[in-house]
C-alpha cells in the first residue's frame, strides 16, 4: 500500500506540465474587418495556468487572467490620420488551485496599467499616418490598415508572436 501512494504521487508530480502563458483575439486573424469610431480594432486577451501546490500548471486546466491589450479607433482627423488609444494592462495574481479549490482565499490580485502622457480613461491615445505606414505593431498584433473612410476603417489581424 506504502508503494501505491508513493506511484501515485509521482505520476501526480509527473502530470502536471509546466506554466504556459496564453494570446487570444477577440477579432479573427486574417480577415477583413471592419471598425467604426468608438469602435475596438483588437483585444488580445492574456491569461496563464492556474499553478497547484507543486508550482506546476494545473491538472484540471484552470486559468488565471493575466490581463489584455486593446486598440481603439477613435477618428480621422482633417490630415487623414488615424486618431487611436490603446490600453495595456497586465495582472498578476497569486492564485494557486488551493486557493481555488481548496477555499483558503488568500488570493493577491495587482493590476498594471501601461500609459503615457496622452491617457486617459479610455486609454494612450496617439495619432497614426496610414498615408506613411500601412501596419502598426502593438502587443504584438500587426494592424495592416487597407481602406481608410472617415467614420471607419477597414483592416487585417496578425498576431506575430503565435
């Protein structure tokens, strides 16, 4: 019986993986889109695996939120350029499945938020020639500018760390 727990605690050390981060889109990568003003060109969402007592990632494929990145198209001004605001805000958190599971909520939850001179509640907000540069790299999502209108502008996705 001794040898059972031993084996069964060393294929339980052995089944879990390590941590791995995630990217997801809310937008599909690839296509023609479409936004208008107010609209949000991208979300990239992050997110991590919710660690056990072990340091390792969770057997049961918890996730913890690690925060996102957000582009926003906020106009065109009488150049033509593209005005737009971004935010980037990343989490830390020191959740672990026993906190989760185990109902001991000790839980230490930071946020980070990336701005600049230009914020504001809705984010940096910066201007963009389309006329100079047709793409724009930001949390490292390529923003390929292909039609520009004055109420709304039309695009493609590429998430270059994928």
């Amino acid at each position: 019986m001794k040898y059972f727990y031993t084996l069964l605690l060393t294929f339980s050390l052995v089944a879990c993986s390590t941590i791995q981060t995630y990217r997801s889109l809310d937008q599909t990568a690839g296509q023609q889109l479409t936004a208008s003003v107010g609209g949000t060109i991208f979300r990239l969402n992050r997110s991590s695996d919710l660690p056990n007592a072990f340091g390792k990632a969770d057997l049961y494929g918890g996730k913890v939120d690690r925060g996102y990145a957000e582009l926003k198209f906020l106009g065109v001004n009488d150049k033509g350029e593209l005005l737009l605001a971004v935010t980037d805000m990343n989490k830390s958190s020191s959740e672990t499945t026993m906190d989760r599971y185990g109902g001991r909520p000790a839980v230490q939850v930071q946020t980070n938020v990336a701005v600049g001179s230009g914020s504001s509640d809705s984010g940096t907000k910066f201007v963009f020639d389309p006329k100079k540069q047709k793409d724009l790299v930001i949390a490292g999502v390529r923003v390929i500018f292909t039609d520009v209108q004055s109420y709304s502008v039309s695009y493609r996705l590429e998430d270059t760390q994928r």
